[in-house]
C-alpha cells in the first residue's frame, strides 16, 4: 500500500512540475531559495521604511509650505522682513564706496532668535523654516542661520549661498522632493 501512494505521489509531483514547466514557456523557473527570500524580504523592509521616512520629512516641511497655525506664519513673515532688512544694510554698506569703514556685523535680532524651537544648535525646525525660505525666495543670494557667539547672545545671520552646506537633515528634505 506505501508502494501506491509513493507511485501516486510520484504521479503528482511530476504531474505538477510539468504543469509549472509549461505555465513558463518551456523555460524551468527554480524556485528561490530561503535566503533569497529573506533578503528579498529584508529589501522591501527597508524600501518601505525609506520611503515612510521621506512621506514623513514631506510632511514635516509641508507644514512651513502650507502652515496651519499662525505662529508658523508669522515666523515666515519675520524671516523675510530680517532679510529684507539684512539687503538693504548690505546694499548700503557696499553704496559707502569706502573699504576702510564698512560695517562689521550683520548680525540681526529677530523673534526667531528668541525661540527655542529655532534657537536651539542643529536645530531641525530651523532647517524646515530656511528651506521654505529658499523655495519662497528662489533668487536669494544668502541663507539664514542663526548664530550664538561666545558670550551666548544669538542673532540672526545670513550666510552667501554659494558657502551655505545643507545639514544632513536639510539634503534628506530636499531629496525626499527629487524623488
């Protein structure tokens, strides 16, 4: 009786096999192995998370895009009136036509300065704020940074475009909308 159901089972098996064989054209498909599939398994885990991770950092910046609240707005609204402000000292300054008496600073005091959210060192709030201010202001020369100097007062700084390095964080923002 084992003998039949060997037989039988032998039947099946090929019977199956040559249903596989000729569902692909002739052309025998192996099937994977078990560590293939783990590390097609783990493959899609991280697609997945990268890709919850970019949803995440388009949010985050879309709420400086789209603001909700007015606190936002208003923060907005101090960035480009400080760099406004910043343009016009500069303008100034290089109208004086004199390389010997030049304002030092332009450092600025501004709300933003005052708030911890900004304030604080690498500062991922800030970084959403300066990124919404370059996509506002396409054409601007400088990117703001604020800044804290020896003595702990902190100020709102603008930096030439052309020495300003996005922090890892900022090149992940902007990557996550190139992709």
């Amino acid at each position: 009786m084992a003998e039949k159901k060997s037989i039988l089972q032998t039947i099946q098996d090929f019977t199956q096999k040559l249903e596989e064989f000729s569902q692909h054209n002739g052309v025998r498909i192996p099937q994977e192995n078990s560590e293939t599939q783990k590390l097609t398994r783990l493959q899609q885990h991280i697609n997945q998370q990268d890709e919850e991770k970019r949803a995440l950092l388009r949010s985050q910046f879309q709420e400086f895009a789209m603001p909700v609240t007015q606190d936002i707005e208003k923060d907005e609204e101090d960035l480009l009136k400080a760099y406004e402000l910043f343009c016009q000292l500069k303008s100034l300054d290089e109208q004086s036509g004199d390389r010997q008496t030049h304002l030092k600073s332009l450092a600025l005091s501004s709300p933003l300065c005052h708030k911890s959210e900004y304030a604080a060192e690498g500062s991922t709030r800030f970084a959403l704020l300066r990124l919404w201010f370059l996509t506002t202001k396409p054409d601007a020369q400088f990117v703001p940074e604020i800044t804290e100097d020896s003595n702990g007062s902190v100020a709102l700084e603008f930096t030439d475009l052309d020495l300003w390095q996005p922090s890892s964080f900022e090149k992940e923002i902007m990557q996550a909308f190139d992709d």
